[in-house]
C-alpha cells in the first residue's frame, strides 16, 4: 500500500511517499505529478518508503530526469538513490529537519540524510 502526500509552495512541490511504491501505484504517481511540474522544483521523500519494485525504480529515474531531488533517511533509500544516479536534495527545511553532512555508523543516532 502506498501513501502519497502533496505539500506545496510557489515554487516548490514536495511529494512524501509512504510504503510500498510499487506497480499501478508509482505509475499512478508518475501521471499524477507529471501534470504538476511545469515551473516548479519537485523534491520527493522517500524517507517512509519501506519497498521499491522495477516499476518503482523506473518512475524515480524518469521524476529524476526531469529535475526532481530527493530525500532519504534510510540505509535502503540512500542506496537506492545512489544505484539510480538521482539526484540529493540540498538545504535545510525540506522535510523539517535540519539537513546532516555525513552519515554516521556509530551509536543509536540517526542521521538525517538527504539522497
């Protein structure tokens, strides 16, 4: 199942994906924010998404082609937006936390990592 949040400003579109982005869904999703990128930035969350299927990959490369960035928290999304060559959101205050540099193996800390 997948969950799709949509918050938005002037100039940016961002776009939380939640759980399994799969199948008819991510095409589902790709149509739905293809009628929305014209003038603005696209960043998209992956931070709560728990699968990605070929489909899924294939809609994240094409978002990427077409300028979107993307956030990731998890060893699993950061290695899927490294596999995919897509590109890491920069800033602060895309997702609402303050952005971290590097990631850190050590401890119970987690690092707020933007892929």
């Amino acid at each position: 199942m997948l969950r799709v949040e949509i918050q938005g400003s002037p100039d940016t579109l961002i776009l939380k994906l939640e759980g399994r982005f799969t199948g008819d869904e991510a095409e589902h999703t790709r149509s739905l924010v293809a009628h929305c990128l014209a003038g603005v930035k696209l960043v998209v969350d992956l931070t709560e998404v728990t699968f990605i299927d070929s489909v899924g990959e294939g809609v994240l490369s094409f978002l990427g082609r077409f300028g979107a960035e993307f956030i990731a928290q998890t060893s699993y999304t950061l290695d899927i937006c490294e596999r995919l060559h897509i590109r890491l959101a920069r800033g602060e205050g895309l997702d609402g936390n303050a952005s971290s540099a590097s990631r850190s193996a050590a401890g119970p800390h987690k690092p707020n990592k933007k892929c």
